[in-house]
DNA sequence: CATGAATGAGGTTTCATTCAT
DNA sequence: TATGAATGAAACCTCATTCAT
C-alpha cells in the first residue's frame, strides 16, 4: 500500500536521516517559492548535496511530495483519544480544540503547503490528504455526538458545528498574519472556545466554572 | 495605477472580447492543472486561438494572472449596502450573510485558484487581493458592531465573528466537494446564519421571528 | 540585372513614393536599432502604414536592404568629372576631395547603415556595395596618377594615398562624435587636404597659393 | 565593477577553458553570420556542446558579448611603453606604429567584429570600447607632441595625425581583402609609416637612415 | 487598395534526470 | 558513495508573412 520510493542506498539508516533533511528543506522552499520553482539544484544545495547525491535517495522530484505526506501523517487523533480517559465530555472537547488549535500552529506550515501544492499530488496522496482532514472533523463530530447523547450538548447540525471547529483551526495556520494582529494563539483558542460552547452547551454555566481555573 | 497589459490590437471590443475568453479558459485549465503546469499551448489551444494570436491580446503568461484578479473584483459590497437601507441591523447581517455565501458559491473557482496560486501574483495583486479579503471581513465587523450599539447584539469579539463569517463562505467554495454531500447550499446558509445569530443576538426569538417567513 | 521586388501595386508612380518613404524610415530605425531587431511592425507604422499594405509595395523585409542600396548609389562620380573640365589637375583633386568629404558628411548615415549591415545584404548586392568604395579609390588614384604624369605630384604609391582619401571621407561620418570634438567639416576637409598636398606635391608653394583665394 | 557572468559551475579552470571555447566559437560564427542570425544551437554545436551545457557557463546571449569584450582589452599600449626606453622619439614613433598595425592585423576579426556589432552591446560595454579606441589615437598623440616638443616633428594638428594613424591601421584589418590583394603587412606599414614621416618629420633625411637597416 | 488578425516556425532559456569519474 | 557536467525536451515568446474582409 505505502508507494515505495527508489533509493540507490542499501543503508537504511542513511536513507532515513537523508530523507528527513530532504523532506525538511523541501518543505522550506516550497513554501518560499512553490513546488514548481523550486530547483533540484536548489534543493540540493539547500541540503548540502550534490544534485546526484539527492537521487540517490529518491526517484524524482515527485517522490518529495509523498515523502512530505507521509512525514506529516500526525498520528494526533491518538493524542486526543488519551485525554478522553475519564473526564466529562464537556471538558474532553474543550482539551481537544486546544489541542487541535495548537497542532494547527505547530503544523501551520505543512498545512499552507497542502491547501497549495495539492494539486501536484498523485491521486492516491490526494485522497490520502483529504481523508485526514475528514477523519479530523468526524473525530469532533462523534464527540459532538456523545455528548448531545449525555444531554450536554444541543446542536441541530453536529457535522456543521465540528466542520466550522476544524476550519478555524486552520484558519489560524493559513491566514496568521492577518489573525495575528488582533489574538494570540491562547486568546484565539479561548475565544473560539467560547464560541462553540455558546453555540452548543445547554447549560452555559459550565463554561464559566471551568475557564475560570 | 491599473497596469496595462500589452496588445497589438486597437480594436478595443476585440480586446475585451478575446482576453474574456482568455481568462475563462485559463481559469478552467489553472484550477485543473495549476499555473506552472498549464502552457501558453495548451490554454491557446483551449482558446481555439494559436499561440501568436494569443500574444496579441496579453503581453506575458503572467498578466492572465492579472487579468483573473481584474475579472474577480467583484464590487459586491455595494450590493451589501443597498440591502442596509431601512430594515434593522439584524435583518440586514442575515441579508448579508445571504448574498455574501451565495457570491462564495457562484466565485467557488476564483477562489479556488487564488487561494492557490496567490504566490504566482506580482506583489501588487497579492496586496490588492489580501485587501479585498479584509475589507470583507471589516464590512462584517461594522454590521455587528453597529447590531452592539444599538442594543441588538452582545459579542466579545466582533471581528472574530466576521472572521469566521468570511472564512465560512470561502470555506463553502474551498471544500465543496466535502459540504455538498451534506447540505445544500440554501441549507448551509441557514445554518450558519442561525448560528451566528445564537451566537450574537441577545434575544433570540428575533431570530426565530423572521427565519418563519 | 536590377533585381526586381515584388508590387502587388500596378501604379508605378504609387510604388515609387511608397517605396521612397519605406525606405526614408527603415534607414532611420535600422540606424537606431540593427536590421534584425526592427520589426516590420514598428516599420509599418514608422511608416504610416500597416504591415499588410506595406506588403504590397515590397516582397520580403530583406528586399528593403537592397531599396536601400539602390536609393543611395548616387552618381556622384560624374559630378566630380564635371569639376574636371579645364582646371589643373592639382586644384582638381583638390576639388573632389571637398566634394567627396561633403558626400562623406550628407551621406554618413547610409555609410554607418552599409558598413554595419553589409552582412544582411545579398552576395551579389554586397559586392555591388564593394565595388561603389573600390570605384571611389579608383577615382582618386587615376587623378593622382594624372597629377603624376603632368609632373605636378610624386608618391610612391598612389593607389595607397587614394584609399587613404576615400577611407578618411568615410572616417569623418563613421566617427564623427569624436571628430566633431575637435574639427567643424570645412576644418577637416582643409587639414586633410593639406596633408595630402603636403605628401604628393613636389612644389608644395602652389598648394599655399590656391589655398588663400 | 567587472560584471559578473553566471555559471553552475564551481570549477574555475573548466569554466575558463569552455568560455574561453564559447568565445572563439563565437567569433567565427558572429564574423560569419552577425551576432543576431547566430543561433545558440548553432552555436552550442559549433562548440562541440549541447545548449544545456552552454548555458552552464554563460548566463545569456548578450553575455557573450561582454566575454568577447574581455577577451580583447589588450594591454598593448604597456608592450608599446617598453619600446619607448632609450630610443629617440622618431625611431618610438615607427616602433609604435609597426607595433600597432601588427596588433590591428592579429586582432582584425574582432575589429571587425566590434565595428559592426557594437549596437547589441550594453552602454557599459560600448563605452569600455570608444574609450579604448580613444585611448590608442591619444597614445601616438602624446608620441608626436613630443617629438614636436623636441624639435624632430612638425605638425598643424598633432590629433589628427594621430587619428589617422589608428584608422589606418583599423583599415588593415577592416579591408583587408581589398588591401592584401596590394600589399603585404610588411610593405603596408612600411609605405604608412614613410607617409606619416613625410608629413611630421623637420628632416627627412632621418627617416632614411633608419629605415636602412 | 488597405486593414490588422492570424499563423507557426523558430528563437532563447530552464531544469529534471543520468552517468562517467 | 558522491560529484557535477552533460543531456535534450519543452517552456515562453517573437515576428515575417499571409489573407479574409
């Protein structure tokens, strides 16, 4: 299933840690300048290779597109999953926008990248991007879900209402220098916060115990 | 201050008339393939023109790019304005709200394609087309503020609403290949605006009121 | 003989003035810009007229070089023989060194234009250019040879000092911003001709007495 | 101040020796076919190299140009000081002009070259050039204003002797068809030089001793 | 006779990829 | 394993020339 990608090194630790530094300054100037105009020779460089040395850890330019999805396939749903252990389902989707929201930051520039050069992915790689961002809304939504199914939450759309939490998150990554200028990264977590809650808690009040701590 | 773009031809109609088609079918080609990967052959081609023939209207591949922002600027928030005139602050933010997602519906290409391919465009249009965001966003703002003081809404932060009013509607054309399997558009609208407005009204029933007609 | 450029034309008169004015203008843009990087377009218009109808008076852009070769071979050979007549051979050469140099001065551009795009032209019309500057060489060289059987001049080699004459005409339109610097035309003409006098003439006295009319 | 030309190439010595072709190759095929009707490809062949390899060394076309501008810029006005030392000025000056002519023999593809092409290179280049051409008539100026300062010379216009000097030795190479069908190199300077003499020179007499050798 | 839109071959330049060393 | 020179297809763009109107 995973694409296998032509190296020339039969050591694989090498490829590894060759494939990294590739994947990390491709990820660099491909944000500066684009995938297109950006050069072999540039890349390259910019990994204190030769042009040659590069091809021998991956098959062609394409190849860097692949190997940046698959380095930024965050397992972080698994990050949210633990801090669902045992507490109430209120503050479980308060932990997991913060969560979220902050792995928006962190991961801002992969994700500037994606919504850009998506279209130079194969197909499959397409497919593979476009199922994450699924799979980040339906994890809201199924925690959405639950708690209406407590009686915590009220909501006519659960899909809208985790769709609009996932795209503010990236919002955040994708149009920060505007956002910047008016929030930091906290007050546009607690202020968005409040917002879905608003929108979906039945009984506000909970809101103003917790944020108060 | 509007750049102009090269032509051998004097006759003004045929100008128009050719760089129209020019922008249509680069439009088309650009969304499938990106700007790099689509060629002046392939978008003559598309054109029914050849290559010289097209150089006759447009100076350089990259005025097309020009010309697309030209084409897209979109004066809508008079519209908007003509909607404001006597009816109360929140009938006019649904109003809004209305014509500003349907807009996001009908400009889904344009947006699309600036979104990804703003790093092609001259410093120039990436400043005009940044602006034409915000101004978006800061129309939202003055509605909702102006809803404040006149005792209709309660908000913490207005710009963040609009933000997130804006971004909704580009949202609707960036991903709808995602929202469509869920809600029409005439669905979407209503539910956003219905929580936006339980997000912001102080008395909901307002709300209800008018959604009845 | 004279090759013949294609008219779609049949009023010869018409020909004539068009072609008198194409190439009044392609010797002004080919001076500024080099035969290959003026474009029939910017001809055309130069001209007042558009490429097609331009088109009609003319077979190809490369039959402008030979119009232009044609409008300058001026007869001024026979002009000189005029100002042979009955006056001694001394004041003779004399004469045409003033005419000749005049020429050189009316005539610079054309001069510049030949000896810069001599390489465009066809083979037979670059020798027919070749041949003009050899006739001019000729011309001097059998009036000093004159000069020397009538005991008037002794040189070593008249073929030599003719062409010297001829090239230092040419020199004074070919460099004339530097020459300009330091002599008016009628400057030049005098201390040229003084040098000349002063190599071949075996009584120099006569050049001094003519020399103060 | 020395522009810079771009190369991918870290290898000094390879980068010197395959310009070093470039230019040679260039200089045939300009000579040939002027600088606008020569093709890279031709060109790229002519170098035994295919277009991709030549674009290694130089960054652009006109780059060329300035190559072949710096692979001219003699400094043959040092190897005339050296023959300047203990002579008298009457024998420097006949050193010099014999020197010079030689120069203008061995250099006369790129006279020629320069004559004609010097439109297509930049204001920068076309200045170094005028200067250098300057540069060689004030050179034999000062050498006769001497010789006038020390009694041996006498002359009305010591620039333009000078002048005429230097376009007669540009002559030799510029006509050289015309001329060698005369003259040999040998005899050419030798005749030259005795007319320069004889138009300078107090007492002729000298010139006869030396040339006795 | 004039217009000027269209053609399309051919120009310069770039760059992903290979391969001899 | 690394180097970097070479390849050559293909990109953008120009412009002499034709031809329907």
């Amino acid at each position: 299933m995973p694409k296998s990608i032509r190296t020339y090194s039969t050591n694989g630790e090498l490829v590894k840690e060759r494939r990294s530094l590739i994947v990390k300054q491709a990820l660099k100037l491909f944000l500066q300048k684009g995938y297109d105009r950006t050069t072999i020779r540039e890349l390259a460089k910019s990994c204190g290779m030769t042009e040659g040395a590069l091809y021998r850890y991956i098959g062609s330019k394409d190849d860097i597109l692949h190997l940046l999805l698959l380095d930024t396939t965050v397992a972080f749903i698994e990050d949210f999953l633990k801090g669902l252990g045992e507490i109430n389902t209120v503050d479980a989707l308060k932990d997991c926008i913060k969560i979220y929201y902050t792995w928006c930051n962190d991961a801002a520039d992969n994700n500037i990248f994606y919504n850009r050069e998506i279209i130079n992915f194969s197909v499959a790689d397409r497919r593979t991007r476009l199922k994450s961002q699924a799979d980040y809304i339906q994890f809201f939504e199924k925690l959405i879900k639950k708690g209406v199914s407590e009686g915590a939450f009220k909501v006519k759309s659960p899909i809208l209402v985790a769709h609009n939490i996932v795209m503010q998150g990236f919002d955040w990554g994708l149009r920060r220098w505007f956002l910047r200028s008016f929030f930091t990264l906290d007050k546009y977590i607690k202020l968005q916060t409040e917002i879905v809650m608003g929108i979906i808690l039945i009984n506000p009040s909970t809101k103003q115990l917790r944020s108060n701590k």
